[in-house]
C-alpha cells in the first residue's frame, strides 16, 4: 500500500502537475519567471493545511496559471477532487503505460481502474456540475464534472447513475454505483480526472486512506478492463 500523501505533498505534486502542463504555453517566458515559479513551488511544500485552505492554495495557483489573477477581474471557482470516489476498492490498474485487457497491445490508460463489487455507491470527488450524464462508448455509464478552471473528473462503467445532466453536486455527494457497462471485464471504477482535457494521474490528488494498492507503476497485475483514452 502506497504512503498517504500529506496535504503539503498533495499541494506540490498538484503545482508540478500544473506548472507542467502550463510550461509548454510560456516556452519563451524569461530565467526570472521560471525562478518565481520555483519560488512559489517551494512555498507551497512548506504550507500543512486543512482540506479548506488547501483548496485555496489550489485555486490561487490555478488563477496564476490561467492568467486570471488580474485586479478587479472576477475569478473562477475551483474545487479539487482531493477524496477517494469509492470505498473498500483494489487499485487494478494504474495511469500511464499498461497492456490492454482486451488486445494485449500497449497503450496510455488516462485514469486509474478501481475494482468493488457490483453497486458500490461512487462519490463526487469536489464540488461542480454534471457536464454529462449517460452512455458514452467504450465507458459505459459515464458521469462527467466540471470543478472550474478546466479541472474535470470522469466516472467510467457505472452500474447505475444517481444524477443528471447540469446538476451541480458537492463534494461527497452519491453520484452513482460501481458496475461493468461498456469496455470492461469486471466490476469496478474507472476514474480519471483532467486538467485542460489532459489526463494527470488521479492518485496525485487523493486522500489515500483506504484501499489496497496491488499493481505497480509498471503496469497492472490484474487489469480489469476500460477504455484507455
């Protein structure tokens, strides 16, 4: 079983996740920029805080990142999926590089594969709105939330879903049950959660309290199935 991250190492494994995606943008930005963001990287590895103020800090460096922490200028809300969307899972997958299930073949899996029995209630992960609810191919019973400022978190498979399309939950809020509708070979939950429309892996940012962990970071020992994109 991995470590539990603590709230500092969730706050700097989530800032070199943004300032990764972000680099690409400002590939011409000057040595003292790229110092500053050092600066504050270093900054936030220091800070140990409640969930609340973590998200906080969250959103401060997603406003810095977005160009949106301009004076007088309204700002976005955002919430980080910072809690673990089911309870009692196995790890069965991980994100990045493993052997498809179905074809054998290697490829990118953009979340993680979380396997529980056949109605395991799913819980939203932060706050947002359903930005889709329904059958998508390849995932089956799909749920998708927008958090704000691009964060987004995806829900693959589900046996049942308990929310619509448009509807703003909270965090913690039953949105769903564990199933195996769609490209799957076993119960269980694929969850990916997205900054931009790229994928980063989910476990940067949860709360790792339960669940037994039994594939490496190599590759899973017992892949149950879902799509890769």
């Amino acid at each position: 079983m991995l470590p539990r991250l603590s709230a500092a190492g969730r706050i700097a494994s989530f800032a070199l996740t943004v300032c990764a995606i972000a680099m690409p943008a400002h590939a011409n930005s000057s040595a003292a920029d790229a110092f500053q963001i050092d600066d504050q990287l270093e900054g936030s590895e220091k800070i140990i805080t409640p969930l609340g103020e973590a998200d906080a800090n969250f959103k401060q460096m997603f406003d810095v990142w977005s160009g949106r922490a301009t004076a007088g200028k309204p700002q976005l809300e955002v919430s980080v999926p910072s809690i673990e969307p089911v309870s009692g899972y196995r790890l069965t997958s991980y994100f990045g590089n493993r052997s498809d299930p179905f074809s054998g073949g290697r490829g990118n899996h953009h979340g993680i594969d979380m396997a529980a029995p056949t109605g395991t209630p799913i819980y939203a992960t932060a706050d947002g709105l359903i930005e889709r609810a329904g059958w998508v191919n390849g995932y089956g019973n799909f749920i998708e939330i927008e958090h704000g400022n691009q964060v987004e978190t995806r829900y693959g498979h589900l046996s049942r879903l308990n929310v619509e399309s448009y509807q703003r939950v909270k965090k913690g809020d039953l949105i769903g049950y564990v199933g195996s509708t769609g490209r799957s070979t076993g119960p269980h939950l694929h969850y990916e959660v997205r900054i931009a429309g790229k994928p980063v892996n989910p476990l940067s940012f949860m709360n790792q309290m339960n669940g037994t962990l039994l594939a490496d970071n190599s590759g899973a020992t017992d892949d149950i199935g879902g799509p890769n994109d």
